[in-house]
C-alpha cells in the first residue's frame, strides 16, 4: 500500500480571484504533451473538451505543439477552442537537445501551470499521460488543487517495448526506473485514476492495491458515432474517390488506418495480405496513414509485393470516414506485449463505426471481450501461416457480417457522449466528495 504524503497548501490567492460555489462547474486545466493539432488531440481531446465546456466546465489546455505543423491547422484548433470558450495556451515541443527535450519540456509545461494557477486557482488539474502528469503533480502537492491522472496506458514500459527506449542503455534504464517510480507517486496521489481498458483497470489492483483501483475508472478511446456513419458518405464521393486512388469498382480493398511501426506490427500486416491476395486476386491494401510511404513501399518489396497493390494516402480528420468507407475489411496487429493490455486502440472503434469488420490480434487491451462473439470480425491467436490461413478461410464469413451490428458494438462501447458523461462525472465527484 502506498501513502501519499502530507500536502502543502497555498492559500495565498490573487486579490482580484472570483472563487466558483457552484462545484458542478468545474474550472479545469487540462494538460497534454500530446498536441491539440496531433491526430490524436484531433480524435481523442477536442471532442471530449467541447462537450465538457458545453456542460458548463471552465476548460484552460495546456499542450505541447510539433513546430513542423502547419500554421492553418494551429489556427484552425484556435477557432474550435474559441468557438467553445475553451483556452488554449500551447507550447512548442521540444527535440533538441536529443535525449534532453523531455525533461526540457516538463520544466516548461511545469512553469506554465504553476502561472496560469497562480492567475486562476483551478479546482482540478486533469493530466494526459505520465509526462503532463510529471509537470502538474506540483498543483496537487503544493496547492491542493485535484488531480486526476488519464494514466493513458502504462508509458515507461509503452517505451521500452515500443523500442524507443532501449535497456542496453544505461541512460534509458535510468529512465524507465525514475518514471517507474513517479507512476507510484501518481496512482497514490491522484484523486481520480482513468483507464483505458477493464484489462487495465486489473492490472492496476494487481500492481498498486485495491484502494486505488477502487478509484479508477474505465473510459475507453471514444469515437464520434455521428462523424464516423457510412450513412454520412454519397457513393458518387466514395466512386470518385475510387478513381482518384486508382482503385476499380470490384476491387476488393482491405485497409489500415493510423501510425506504422513502433507497436504496429507493419511486417505482418503485409504478410497477411499477401495471403489474402492469394485467394482473392482483386485485392488492393490501402493503407490511410500521415507515415513515410517509402518505408511501407520498402516492406512491400520486400515480402515480394507488387508495388502496384499497395496504396497508401493521408486524410485529414473530415474525410478519414470517407476513405474508410472504401473498405471491405480493415486490419492493425498491434505486438501484444504488457503495456498493450492498457490500450484502447482509436481506429478500433472509428473502424466499427463505420460497419467495417476487422481482422485483429489478442492480447490487446479489451479486444478478446468485444471479439467474443465473432460478430465484429476476427481475432488471431498469433501470426502464424496457421492462423493467416484460417482468417482468409473464414473470409466469405467475415464479409457477411452485418455492418449495423459492428456499429451498434461501437456506439455501445466507444460512444463519445458516454465518455463525456464518465469524465463530467469524475469531475463532480472528486470535488463534491
């Protein structure tokens, strides 16, 4: 059992400070290293911030921004965030010094909080992940504000098995063992613990202890079921789209969506296909993804796949679904290592959204829960010929599936206004306790 030590508080507010009664109304800072203009702030932050801000919640973002981004899309976040009364105080991601910019940006995003609170007093400081949580424990020690930890995932070991880190190197062992450490520190102070998946969720009480799962709740990756609805898309987009990709009308396409590399497991995946092209000739794998085409290209050539039948293209979030639509089955294998059990996949539940079956691994998050019944797509054991060959046996199956099932799955499961209610509800709970 682990005890949080004794918190100091300040009690020297600024002289101007309105101090909110109505604790139903939270005023939130909302603190992410992962950029509001990433795929992921996109997908998995705005949409929940917009509806928190819609019930009331004072929201003030603090994240960290890519500079490479476009400038367009910076403003565009702006627009959103100002649209719903929500503030935005971004910060530049660092990359230089290499191995340094971490701890660069902690000390920044830690300045950064510690001014905005001094200004505004915030009742809850919500922390996206281990390193917003390094930067903003501070406001929970030194301040009493609540804090709540969205763990995310398990990110030390997410590192090493990620192979960013590696622990033949002495500087990344280091690493691993002093955020291994504060994540004790964060699941013993937090007022509130968020987990991805109920796998997760077990984890947690077997590593740290009842008492603090006890305080844990489990929000998936949600997805916006009105934005990702095939019933969205005119077919003369998806036909035009068609053409523009190169892709005939009887083509049978199995696609991916998302980052490569790391944890997905882009070998495989192309070693699948090939299987499957092998039965079914018409077979063109689209890969949506913003990653280096070269890098896939070159996989391909090398499990001796004609270039021809790869296609790969990057889509902005408004036509993700649209080029998605273009899918007969889509695919990720993620390695199923144990900082996976915590993960709640995004394209897994924009992919069931749009009625599209999938073909996946176990051993990932709740995935082997929501594939029980075999009504969503299927599961492989491993990446076997074994297991390759039974999936395209079962292919024809696969393809009958019935899309309005796969949905009704993902708004069941992923559904976004569920998601906003499980955090609107933390929020209320932590304070009114």
């Amino acid at each position: 059992m682990i005890m949080p030590g004794r918190l100091k508080t300040n009690w020297l507010l600024p002289k101007n400070l309105v101090i909110e009664t109505d604790l139903t109304r939270m005023k939130v800072l909302y603190v992410s290293y992962d950029g509001m203009t990433d795929a992921l702030g996109r997908s998995q932050v705005i949409p929940y911030l917009e509806r928190l801000s819609a019930k009331g919640h004072k929201i003030h973002v603090v994240s960290c921004e890519k500079k490479q981004v476009d400038p367009s899309e910076r403003e565009e976040v702006k627009n959103i965030f100002s649209q719903k009364d929500i503030v935005w105080s971004p910060l530049d991601f660092s990359t230089q010094p290499p191995g340094l910019s971490k701890i660069k940006d902690v000390y920044k995003i830690r300045r950064k909080v510690l001014a905005l609170h001094k200004n505004h007093f915030f009742h809850i400081v919500h922390c996206r992940s281990y390193v917003a949580a390094l930067a903003s424990l501070k406001l929970k020690l030194d301040h009493g504000v609540k804090f709540v930890f969205d763990m995310r995932g398990f990110w030390a070991n997410e590192r090493i098995e990620g192979g960013m880190w590696s622990k033949k190197n002495p500087v990344h062992q280091l690493m691993y063992r002093y955020f291994k450490k504060k994540e004790k520190q964060f699941f013993s102070y937090a007022d509130a613990v968020i987990s991805l998946t109920h796998n997760g969720k077990g984890l947690i009480g077997e590593m740290f202890g009842e008492s603090i799962a006890s305080k844990t709740t489990v929000i998936p990756c949600c997805v916006d079921t009105q934005h990702f609805s095939r019933h969205r898309i005119e077919e003369d987009q998806r036909s035009l789209l068609k053409k523009e990709l190169g892709i005939k009308e009887d083509s049978f396409v199995l696609s991916y969506l998302g980052s490569i590399g790391t944890w997905y497991m882009t070998d495989e995946m192309l070693l699948f296909y090939k299987k499957l092209k092998a039965r079914y000739s018409n077979t063109r794998f689209l890969f949506i993804s913003g990653d280096s085409p070269d890098f896939i290209m070159e996989k391909a050539r090398l499990h001796g796949i004609d270039e021809e039948d790869i296609i790969i293209s990057r889509a902005p979030r408004k036509l993700v679904p649209l080029y998605l639509s273009l899918s007969a089955v889509s695919i990720f294998f993620i390695r199923p290592v144990f900082s996976k059990r915590a993960s709640s996949p995004t394209k897994q539940a924009e992919i069931m959204s749009m009625g599209i079956p999938l073909i996946c691994n176990t051993g990932v998050g709740d995935t082997d829960m929501l594939f029980s019944d075999e009504k969503v797509g299927l599961v492989l054991r491993d990446f076997s010929d074994e297991q390759f060959n039974r999936a395209v046996d079962h292919m024809e199956s696969v393809l009958r599936l019935n899309p309005g099932e796969i949905r009704e799955k993902a708004i069941k499961n992923f559904n976004l206004d569920d998601g906003v209610e499980g955090y609107d509800g933390i929020y209320k709970s932590i304070t009114q306790g």
